[in-house]
C-alpha cells in the first residue's frame, strides 16, 4: 500500500492522462522504467552529483528512457528538474494499484508469525478472492509478535484473526467478568 502522498498524486494524475488516452499499459511500462532509472545506485549518484550540470543529467534520462511516450518523458524530466526522483518507485506502485483498481484487482497484506507455504498462501488467496469478490495480488509479511493466526489488510479492511489478538480479547473478557 502506498503512504507517500506525494508519489500517489503523481501517480493519480499519470493514470488520469493515461486513462484519457487509452494509454494505461504504455504508462505502466512507462512509470516502471522511470523507477528501475532513478533506483539504479550509479544513476541516483550521477543525478546527485552537485558538479554535473543539470543539462547532463536530463541528456541521460532522454538517453535510457528513449522510446517511451512524450508525456511519461515529460514525467521523468519533472521529477529530476524539482529533485524529486526518489518517488519514483512509489509512483510507479501507485500507478500500478490504481490500474489493477479500474481493473478490479485487489492488494492485500497476509501478516503471519511464520512464513507461509506455497500451499497455505494459495488457499489464502482463494478465500480472499471471495472475500473481495475478484482477483487478489497478495503480500506477505512475517512478525513474530502476533504469535498465530493471520492479519489481513486489503485497502482500508483489516481483519484481524492473530492468536495475540484473540488472547487480548480473551484478557479483556476476564477483566471485566471480574468486576
């Protein structure tokens, strides 16, 4: 899930230019090549380098981003002229949620205390299918802290059936039946 609101609104107007123009899949190659660009180390580099001319550094980036459409190149030269590079990655997740949005795809974030298997992580992706009543694009993450069970995130939802969680709810249910 994008948290960089910047890189959402860069992202947002991207999709609006696209969608208006039936160019979304250009763009999303687009936006992707932009990030893979300025999240090279050895270009991040040149581009911060105080000694190289700011005309160089636009000559690079017509150079690598040769062949993509006018308005995406016009994107890359915007955020190397206002030093803002490093939101293309989250510009190009952004743009990418956006356009499995239109198409009905969902993003979810499956928290567990151990990895899961392949097996395990297909069925999870079964039931939130039906949960969100479409295709799901799942991602995992591992925290020991909630010692069982599952959090899920999808968009705004949190569903939230971790062992610490249910022993917290557990806890509160015994405080108060002591009062």
């Amino acid at each position: 899930m994008i948290r960089d609101v910047a890189a959402k609104r860069y992202a947002e107007a991207a999709y609006l230019i696209a969608r208006e123009n039936g160019t979304e899949e250009a763009w999303s190659d687009g936006v992707s090549a932009i990030s893979a660009l300025y999240s090279d180390p050895r270009a991040t580099a040149f581009f911060l380098n105080s000694q190289v001319p700011p005309k160089e550094k636009q000559a690079l980036v017509q150079k690598t981003l040769e062949g993509l459409q006018k308005e995406v190149l016009s994107l890359a030269l915007i955020l190397l002229r206002r030093g803002r590079t490093s939101l293309a990655p989250g510009i190009a997740d952004a743009y990418q949620e956006l356009l499995d949005e239109a198409r009905g795809v969902s993003h979810a974030t499956v928290t567990t205390a151990v990895a899961l298997s392949d097996e395990e992580l297909e069925v999870v992706k079964k039931k939130l299918a039906e949960i969100a009543g479409g295709e799901v694009v799942v991602e995992t993450e591992v925290d020991e802290e909630i010692l069982g069970g599952v959090v899920v995130r999808i968009g705004d939802r949190l569903i939230d059936g971790s062992t610490r969680n249910r022993l917290l709810a557990l806890k509160q249910k015994l405080a108060g039946a002591r009062s």
